[in-house]
C-alpha cells in the first residue's frame, strides 16, 4: 500500500505538474503540499483561502477527521486566566473562583468566595438581586480546561452547594424526604481509579428510582490513558447540562465531549443533576479535595467559560475573584495557588454540535 506522502505526490502530480508545469506554479505547489502534509501529520490547520481544489478537498478531509471542525487562529480576545495549584503530601486543597457576566453574585455568604461564580436555575433562587440566567429551559454550557502535571488532584471542577440558597444552604436534601448531603451534585474528579478522569454526578445515587445504584460516574479518559498520554497536556472539556431531577417536571441530562470529539463521550438523560430544594451552585476550579495525598500534586487550571448557548459561552470572558487555599488543623495545611500564564481559549477545536 502506498505511504501517505506517495498518495500526496501522486494527486499533486496529476494536478500541479502535469496540467500546470510552469515554475511558479511548481513553487506554489510546493509551499501547498508542504502546509497540508504538515497539517494531515497532526500539525496545525492552514489558511486555504488561496489553496487549490485539491488542496482544499485534503484540508476538508482532514478536517472531517478531527471532527469537521478545523483549529482556530491564535486568539487576542479570548485570553483566559490561569492558575497554578500545588498540593504537598498530606495538605489539603486549593481552587480559583471567577466571575464573568454568565455567572451571578448573592450579597451575603462565607469567605472562600462561595457567593461568587454562581449559577443558578430555579425560578425562584432565594439571596440572589436578579432572576436566574438559567431559568427554564436550565441549560448550561461549559468549557472547562485542566492540565495535570503529576499526582493524581482528585476533584478538580466543583459545581458546590452554597451556604445562600435556602431554605437547606450547604446541605439540600439528597431526595424528596431523603436525608440531607453536602456534597455536589456535579464534579470533575481525576482518581487513579477504574474511573480514571470522570463527570460526577452524584444525585444519581440518591434517586427516589434508583437509590443507592452507584451510577453517577462517567469515564471521559482511562486512568491508563492519562497516564501514558495526558500529563502535562491540555485537557478541554466541553459540557451541555440540563439542571433537573426526576421529581421534577424538567429532568435532568448531561453531554460530555473532548477537544476533536464528533459524538460525546458522555450521553446521559432523564437523570438528577441537582439535589431536592437546590436552587444553584458555586463553581470552584483547582485541587478541591485529593483526601490528604500521599504524594505531590501539581496541576493547571485555566479560567472556565459558561453560557445559555454554545457561542456564549466559548465568548465568555471570566476573571478572577480569588485564590482560596484551604486546611484546618484536623485535616492538614492548606495548598498553594498563583496565578499563572493565560490560557489562548481561541485556539482549541469545539465539537461540531456546538458549531
């Protein structure tokens, strides 16, 4: 079987050389051929305004194959900030909350900036001064990006429960009459588990349906491939959530795509992504609970984007409101978080459906 690059020299002979054999034409080719073997070779996409039919049927192709959608250029407005987070053996946890005009405030709360970074979606969302961007229909998009450079952070995207929302704050009821749970209803978490990098959706094991199932883990990369793939690599997670629950007229559901990604690698419906009463989330990004790890973590976590509709959110512009570290003397020392490099959100390839 003919190589790649033969196949390439073969179509470009039939259409440069053979039907165009001036010179300056040959030189065009070359400079084509060159761009569009780079990008077929996993290289980034060219400009094929000025390119040949055939070129443009090749850059097409390749850009069917990461998922019809081709790389962006390097952005200038979309500069998204970052943090560093580091978690030595034994200390706890540290996270990032922003703001941005996808996201609302509630005018009273603790200190660890639980009234910031707020997203709410029950028509009546009690201690917040405006109604609920994400009332009815109660869909969300997300961007979320995260680049582990060692350890194993645990969670590491955390849609928490609030002290504001009443009337249960930082413990709704699991279910209706169920016991109440502080633990939030959606998370990112990287385990060195059979899980491995994983949405949580945790009111899924507290269903009145199905309680106890356990069924609220759903893998979006094997520990194995993290391992031998991912470190030290940019992870984009591109989120559709409807905030609902199976008592409730609007259920819930979750898709779940990566960078690239054609279908979604997580596809759930009619689910519970919130709990009984709860009325909206504060969204936390960094190393928020690694159970006290044996060993150092390291990750990066740039700013998240959130809207009602896929462009709103990949045009979103978070800022940062704080970096909170956060022990006590029962579980250990607080890890560290600084600020760190912007993140280009311009220049990561979206999913087809968000197109």
């Amino acid at each position: 079987m003919d190589t790649l690059d033969q196949i390439l020299e073969n179509l470009w002979s039939s259409d440069y050389v053979q039907k165009n054999p001036n010179k300056a034409y040959k030189v065009q080719y070359n400079d084509e051929y060159l761009a569009v073997a780079a990008y077929m070779g996993g290289g980034a996409r060219p400009d094929i305004a000025t390119y040949s039919k055939m070129g443009k049927v090749l850059v097409g192709l390749e850009d069917n194959i990461r998922g019809g959608i081709p790389d962006p250029p390097p952005s200038t407005t979309n500069m998204l900030p970052a943090s560093k987070i580091v978690i030595e053996p034994d200390h706890v946890a540290a996270w990032m909350i922003c703001d941005s005009p996808t996201t609302q405030q509630a005018p009273v709360g603790g200190t660890n900036g639980d009234t910031h970074n707020i997203v709410a979606w029950a028509p009546s969302s009690p201690y917040l001064t405006s109604p609920p961007l994400y009332a009815p229909p109660q869909k969300m998009y997300a961007i979320h990006g995260i680049r582990v450079i060692q350890g194993i952070p645990g969670r590491m995207i955390d849609y928490h429960t609030a002290p504001t929302d009443k009337p249960h704050g930082w413990t709704p009821r699991q279910c209706p009459g169920g016991p109440a749970t502080g633990v939030a209803p959606l998370a990112i978490d990287y385990w060195a588990n059979a899980y491995g990098l994983h949405i949580v959706c945790q009111p899924e094991d507290w269903s009145p349906y199905d309680p106890g199932s356990g069924n609220f883990h759903y893998t979006l990369i094997s520990h194995a491939d993290m391992q031998a793939h991912m470190l030290g690599k940019w992870i984009w997670i591109f989120m559709e959530v409807v905030w609902g629950a199976q008592w409730l007229p609007q259920q819930g559901s979750i898709k779940a795509w990566l960078e690239g990604d054609v279908a979604p690698r997580v596809n759930i419906s009619n689910i519970n992504t919130h709990w009984f009463e709860q009325h909206y989330t504060t969204l936390w990004e960094g190393a928020y609970d690694s159970n006290g790890a044996s060993s150092r973590i390291e990750v990066e976590v740039a700013a998240r984007r959130i809207g009602r509709t896929p462009q709103e959110c990949f045009n979103d512009k978070p800022v940062v409101f704080s970096r909170y570290g956060a022990g006590s003397a029962a579980m250990g020392p607080p890890g560290t978080i600084s600020a760190w490099a912007n993140v280009d959100g311009g220049k990561i390839s979206i999913p087809a459906s968000w197109r």
